[in-house]
C-alpha cells in the first residue's frame, strides 16, 4: 500500500497501477489527526514493513509503526535530508526505526558519528535504474536530437549536467564551451534536473553568448535517446559541507548504462560504486588531467574505441544498478528482519 498526498506523483501512478493507496497530506497542521489515522490504518492492515521517504512524513508514520508494532520500520535517508542532531532525530534514529536506508556510503560515518547507530543498522542502498529494452544506434540518436533542436543531421553532442549554485555554473559552462567553440559540427546541451531548473533568462543568456550552439533539455525529456547521441557527459558538482554527501544519482547510472562516456568529479561518489579498473568515469578532480583535455580527448576518440571503453561500464550497470537488484537487495533485509523476530519468538 501507498500513503502519500493525494497530488504527489508516487500517489497518482500507484492508484493507476492497481495498489492500495491512502490520501494524507503530510502537513503541519493535520498532523495530529493523520497520526490518529496512521495508528488506525497499521492496526488494521498489519503491514510487514514499513518505509518513509521524507521528513515530514518520517515524522508521524515512524512514531504510529512504532505504537503499532509493526515489525519492520525502516527510514530512507535521502542525501538531501540535512541531518540534525535534536533529540527527536535521535529518537526517529534509535526508537522508531530498525534500519535505515541511504544511497550515500558517506552518510553512514554521519548517522553512526551524531547518533551512535551501529553498522548493522545501516544499509547503502544505491538507486536503481529503469532500462529500456533497447537502445538507439548512436548515429539514429543524433539524428533524432539534432531534428528536436532544429539542427543538421550532423550535428554531434557533448552534454553538461550537475549541481551547483546558477553563477558558479554559468562560469563553467561558458569555460568548457570553449573546449568545443573552435568545431562548428559540436554543440553543448546542458541537462536540467528537479534539483536545479535553469531559468529561461540564464537559458537565453547562455544561448546567445554561444551564438545558438548551447542548448538546454530537461533530463526526463527523451533522455535515453540524449544519453546514446552525446560524445560524452560532463557531470559538474560543488561540495556543500552543510549537506549530506551526494549519492550516486539515478540520471548518472542511466548515462553509464547508455554507454555514453562520463566525466565526473569523486564527489558524486563514482568511486564507492563503480569499479575503477573499468576506467569510466574519469575523474576530473584529480590532477592527471585537466577536464577540458577530457572533453577533447572524449570528443576527437573513434566511435569503435569509445565503445570498447564504454561497454563494460554499461554491463556493469546492468548487472549491479536496476531496480530489479535494488528490489532483491531490500527483499534480502526484509528477510533478515522476519528472520531475527522468528528466532526471537521461539527462545
């Protein structure tokens, strides 16, 4: 069952889909009254386990789970959560939960740091990916975005994509649009996320400072066919002390599965998942090499090379990153969890 405001998109697709779905808002207000209904609502269905995504809904979900008994009471750490050491946070920590969920291998020294959560309690999740069945040729790919963009079917890509604050990142995109400004045949496409828009006059600025040869797509629009028609994808991010660390995100392991060549810095945690030896992404970073001989080099490599390069990241991807191991890997603790009430219940 699915208990989500009744507008969100998780509450819109599994009511389409078929699966139980409770309306509660979540908000300050009805809090109180949505705590009543929670503890009616577990009492009722007797849930296995269950599992909060947010902070606000972690708040009152955990605490009714917990009065209830319900066996299995987990809490997903998203990396941007901030995590606060108060004395309610250290009860949603120790009391309300028995596991928690992160997709950040960093978080867990936090969590264990502020509040003295033992390894056993923490589990790194990794997003997983929805893969298509197929993917477009590279050269299909190009013709396709290039006809979106009103571009010649020659047209080659280079995509940019990340997070940091907007001047800071319309600083980086006009330096590595330099990398490519003296190839008329390449264009660069920079990526929006939820996490940062751009706004259109920082879109019309950008464009117009590169005479029409940068361009601006949601990630979500077409994105498997934007991944397969780039020459590779620039991932920028700015460390924030104030937050947690940046897990691997889903659009990063989409990319890798595409085959499209990634350069990327450590911080958004390639290293903890990916395996280096198979040599992408490459690490801008360090200081073998500057990030615009990167871009060159990833731009200017046979299409053939680039491909063996590629292709056991994309395996490795397929292997380790779909929703399919993700969903195996949390079944494994459920399991881990029924395991140990058993045991208990029989001493």
């Amino acid at each position: 069952m699915v208990i989500a405001p009744s507008d969100s998109p998780l509450f819109i697709r599994a009511k389409k889909n078929g699966y139980r779905v409770y309306p509660l808002s979540f908000n300050l207000l009805a809090r109180f009254g949505e705590y009543d209904q929670l503890k009616k609502l577990f009492a009722a269905e007797t849930p296995f386990a269950v599992n909060c995504h947010g902070r606000e809904d972690a708040r009152i979900v955990l605490k009714a789970a917990w009065q209830t008994g319900v066996p299995c009471r987990i809490l997903s750490q998203h990396t941007d959560n901030e995590i606060k050491k108060i004395w309610l946070s250290k009860r949603k920590y120790n009391q309300y939960c028995h596991y928690t969920f992160t997709d950040s291998p960093q978080t867990i020294p936090l969590l264990q740091k502020k509040f003295n959560i033992h390894d056993i309690r923490i589990f790194c999740i990794p997003q997983g990916i929805i893969a298509p069945q197929e993917l477009l040729c590279n050269a299909d790919a190009r013709k396709k975005i290039s006809s979106k963009l009103g571009l010649p079917p020659a047209t080659r890509f280079m995509g940019l994509t990340g997070r940091m604050p907007l001047p800071m990142m319309g600083e980086r995109i006009s330096q590595l649009f330099n990398t490519i400004q003296s190839q008329p045949s390449h264009h660069m496409v920079c990526i929006s996320t939820d996490a940062q828009p751009f706004p259109e006059e920082f879109k019309t600025d950008m464009s117009r400072l590169a005479k029409g040869r940068i361009h601006f797509m949601d990630i979500d629009e077409d994105a498997w066919s934007l991944y397969r028609a780039l020459d590779c994808m620039v991932v920028l991010s700015e460390s924030d002390p104030n937050q947690t660390s940046c897990g691997l995100s889903r659009h990063l392991l989409e990319i890798m599965y595409a085959k499209c060549p990634v350069i990327a810095s450590h911080d958004f945690e390639v290293t903890h998942f990916i395996n280096r030896t198979l040599g992408m992404p490459q690490d801008y970073s360090g200081q073998d090499k500057p990030i615009e001989q990167m871009i060159r080099d990833a731009i200017s490599t046979e299409e053939s090379r680039q491909l063996e390069r590629t292709a056991a990241i994309g395996e490795y991807i397929k292997q380790h990153h779909t929703i399919d191991t993700m969903g195996r890997d949390i079944l494994r603790i459920y399991r881990l969890r029924q395991v140990r009430q058993e045991q208990r219940h029989r001493r």
